[in-house]
C-alpha cells in the first residue's frame, strides 16, 4: 500500500519551484505547439493538463508533464496527413487509451533495464542541448522555436551553424538582459541570505528586472530595447467567444479511419518510453531517494492524453526539462508540479498581456543554468574515473542524444552498454592464476559458472596460446552450465595440439558423460547442454579422484 503524500507539507519550496517551472514551462508549451503545426494554445493546454492532472494522479514526486520536443516530428505529421487538428486530437485521445492499457499489463516495469550510466548521459546530453540552443536565444536571435532539441534543422541547417549565425544578429539588449539574468540567478544560489529566501526563486527575481530593463528601454527610446518578436506570444483572448475561437476538441467520428488508431498507437509507444526514461531521471535527481510507481505513472499519463486529446491539447510525456527544472529550484513533493500547471491555467485567463512582455533572452538565462547543472564538468569526470565500462556508454549517449535524439540516443548507449557487458562476460568465463607462463609452467585455467557459445573464441584464443611442454590444469568444479561448443573446443585440444606441442591437459570436475578422456571424475554432478539444459544443478559432492597428468 502506497503512503500517503501530503501535498501541502513543503508548500512553501513546492510554490517557488513551481513557479520556476512555470515561467520555464509557458514559452516551451508554445514554442512546442507552433513547430508541431498546432495551434499555440494547444501546447500550453497540455501544459495545464500535465500539470494538474498527471501531477495529481502520478505518485513521482519530481516529474513535470507536458508537450514534448520529442513528439513534434510524428505530430506535425500527422495533422498534415489528416489535414484536420481534430481529426488529429481524436488520436490523441486513442494515444491516452493505449496509455491504460499499457499501465494495466505492467508495461512501465521495463523502466528496470534501463542503466545508470545511460540515463545520466541522456541528462548530461540534453544539459548540452539546452545549452546549445539557448545560446542564440540569449543573443538576441530567435529563428528557432524554444524547445527544440534537434540537432539538424529543417532547413538544412544545425545547431552549430544556427549559433555561429546568431554572433551576426547579436542584439546588445538582449545581451545585456540576459549578463543580468546571469549574475541574478548565480547570485541568488551563492550569497547566503539570499539563498534563504526560498519563496522568491533567482528566476522569478530575474524574470522581472529582465521585463523592467526592456521597458526601460522601450520607455527611453532606446536601440536596446527588445521587439515583440523577441518576447514571449500567448495568444490573448479578449471574450469567452475567442476561447470557443481558437479552442478545438475531437472529431470522434474519425475513429473509423485506421491511420487515427495507427497514430495513436505510435504517440502511446514514443510518448511512454519518454516517460520512463524522465522518471528514471528524475528519481535519480531526487535527494530523498523516493521510488516512483511506473506502471501507475503510465496510468496517470493515459488519462491526462485523454484529458489533453479532448480538450484541444497536445500529446502530453513527463519531460526531462522542466522536471530537471523542478528539481534545481528545490521542488520537494509533486505539489510544485500541480502549483505549474495551476499557473499556466491562470495566465491563459487573467495575465496574458503581462506574460507577452518576458524577454526570451530572460529565460535563456534561466536555462543556460538547468543546462550547465545537468550537464557539469563534475558529472562527466565521475565517470571517466569509474573506468571504460562505465564511461563509454555514458559518452556514447550523451554523444547520441545531442547529435540524433533523446530515443535514438539512448537507444544507442544502450547496446554499447549491451556490448561491454557481453566482452565484459566473455572476460570472466574462465580465470588464470598466472598471468605469464613458460615452458614447463603448470597453468591453472578456472572455468566459470557459466561458459556458453559466446566464450568460445575467449576460450580458443587462450588455448592456442598456451606455450609447449607445459602443463595445463582446467577446472570446471564450480561450473554449472557448459556449452557443447567449448566440450567439443577442449576435447579437440587435447587430442591434437596438446598432443603435437606435448601439453599435458588435466581436467578437473568435469562429468564422465562428456567423454573427455578422464572417465574417473565422475563424481562432480554438474549439468551441462545436454539432455537436460534447463534443470537446476544439484549441490556438488566432494571430489573423489582426479586423473593424471598424461
């Protein structure tokens, strides 16, 4: 039985980062919808509905719900195959229904074999990303839509092209707003008595002196002064009549139509897979080392695509920025994620106007700093010292999640991880109590407890390399399973090249069944790929003879 969550228990830090993730989250909803060929308020719908209701129901106490950069690509799509956004919502709809079902077989239980060093080098690589595409941003240049984490553009451009563009429409305001932003916000995390002051965050702080600068500006009359372009655009309805407007819902009769169920499905599938890799992340980034519940989280994100699709929402994950957000501003229960999509509900209704004045540049400053936190010279290091095994696959996801994507590039330290795992058994499958011989040396060759097909070249390699008149010692005593192909392999030696080289073979615990010229040890019962390869070995009794050296 799950504990209870008080969710006003750490109100006080649960508002403040909510309402970080809030100002973080409002550009992203919108930026989101308008490359996804959506119309903008859908994003920030999402938003709300992410917020609220997935941040009610799922139990993780970190995660933050909303639009994902990873969905634009099948969204966009999709709505141009259709050529309807409601036709489009109606698959939305059916993406939530798959959702259901996936949390009700257990699916979020596969979030188990996703490995550590993978998920933080996908948090290491989109601290990159953030940064990379924030850069522009903070220059004043905003071709790029926030949010966007592809490293290849539309255009034929990338992001590395599209910053080296951005030093030739440096604007000095934005510059100068987002040097400010900057020095707030580090301030705010350094200096001691503003540290205390948890209820008015670094980035609340800086949000308003960068609005009040660009005033400043526009009041003066000054070349500084940033243009409406370059500012937050939430749409701003004026009367219920432009809520009904620009406010769309499903087409349900197009639940006929196979592509909808087609499309759902794929958004259900990416959409999950997302969300647990997020929740993977944000438990890790949890300070109290709090569990979250996955299969229940893919519940909670069903219904909040149910919600989102019938309310003229876009496809909603758990998403790795905003919750990394959450989680730097000091959130400490889903409370934080709640009070974020209350927010955005409150500044579609009352605030828009006031919204539409936050230079992006303010916000760039905000995320420069989530980004250099998820991706620290420190984090990077820790894994370089903990050896190739570990290292590799945490720089080959990082490397795969900025230059592809989130999915490919996990999916990429994945089987690197899978690689080194597989070189790293075929290493254990036997052991040497000596790591140099000479002829006439006795060598000891110490079988695993399991030796399959894939020790095989290992195993060969070894043997062929044993020098001549040597003598050889190999002990299968502790194995319990043994693979014909490395019977065959050792039988083979010993009848040939043991032979030719005069390599005295001696083996130990190995079962009389297998013919391998010692017929007295029978004695050791271990099981081999036999007549029984799935039962379980018997407890060995103690060795009662051992041939000889021949």
């Amino acid at each position: 039985m799950s504990k209870k969550i008080n969710l006003l228990a750490n109100l006080k830090s649960d508002f403040a980062s909510g309402l970080v993730v809030f100002l973080v989250a409002l550009p992203l909803c919108l930026g989101i919808a308008l490359a996804s060929g959506a119309p903008p308020l859908s994003g920030v719908i999402a938003g709300i509905v992410g917020g609220i209701v997935v941040g009610f129901l799922s139990n993780s106490h970190l995660s933050v719900s909303g639009p994902a950069a990873g969905l634009t690509a099948i969204v966009l799509v999709a709505i141009t195959d259709f050529g309807a956004f409601d036709i489009f919502l109606t698959a939305v709809v059916v993406a939530g229904f798959f959702q259901l079902v996936l949390g009700f077989v257990k699916a979020g239980s596969i979030s188990n074999y996703f490995p550590t060093n993978v998920i933080e080098g996908m948090l290491a690589g989109i601290g990159i990303i953030i940064i990379l595409k924030q850069i522009p941003h903070a220059l004043g240049y905003d071709t790029e839509f926030e949010g966007n984490e592809s490293f290849l553009q539309r255009d034929g451009s990338n992001t590395f092209s599209t910053i080296m563009g951005a030093f030739d429409y440096i604007q000095l305001g934005a510059v100068i707003i987002t040097v400010i932003s900057l020095a707030i916000l580090i301030s705010w995390e350094k200096i001691g008595f503003l540290k205390k002051m948890k209820l008015i965050p670094g980035a609340l702080v800086a949000v308003v002196v960068g609005v009040l600068l660009n005033e400043l500006f526009i009041a003066t009359g000054s070349s500084l002064a940033i243009s409406k372009e370059h500012l937050v655009s939430l749409p701003v309805p004026e009367t219920l009549a432009d809520f009904k407007n620009i406010v769309l819902f499903p087409d349900f009769t197009a639940l006929i139509n196979p592509q909808v169920w087609i499309t759902g499905a794929t958004i259900a599938i990416v959409a999950s897979v997302e969300t647990l890799l997020c929740i993977e992340a944000a438990d890790r980034m949890d300070v109290q080392k709090r569990y979250t519940n996955t299969n229940l989280e893919l519940k909670a994100q069903g219904i909040g695509n149910l919600v989102s699709g019938f309310l003229g929402g876009l496809p909603l994950t758990s998403v790795v920025v905003r919750t990394s957000t959450n989680a730097n501003a000091g959130a400490k229960s889903k409370m934080s994620t709640i009070i974020h999509g209350g927010l955005l509900f409150v500044s579609v209704l009352a605030i828009p106007f006031l919204l539409n004045r936050i230079p992006l540049a303010t916000l760039a400053a905000v995320l420069l700093l989530v980004g250099y936190k998820l991706a620290k010279p420190s984090t990077i290091k820790r894994f370089w010292v903990r050896g190739k095994y570990q290292f590799v696959p945490f720089i080959a996801t990082v490397l795969g999640v900025v230059f592809t994507d989130l999915l490919k590039g996990v999916l990429f330290g994945i089987v690197i991880s899978v690689i080194f795992i597989l070189r790293g058994n075929l290493k254990r499958a036997y052991n040497f109590r000596k790591e140099n011989y000479e002829s006439g040396d006795i060598i000891h060759i110490d079988l695993a407890q399991e030796v399959s097909f894939l020790n095989k070249a290992a195993i060969k390699s070894t043997l062929n390399n044993l020098p001549e008149n040597s003598k050889v010692i190999i002990n299968a005593s502790d194995t319990v399973y043994i693979a014909h192909d490395i019977l065959d392999l050792i039988k083979e030696f010993k009848m040939t090249r043991a032979k030719e080289d005069n390599i005295k073979v001696k083996l130990k615990g190995f079962k009389e069944a297998y013919d391998l010229e010692n017929t007295d040890e029978a004695a050791n019962k271990v099981f081999f790929e036999h007549e029984h390869p799935h039962q379980a070995t018997a407890k060995p009794e103690p060795e009662l003879a051992e041939s000889g050296l021949r």
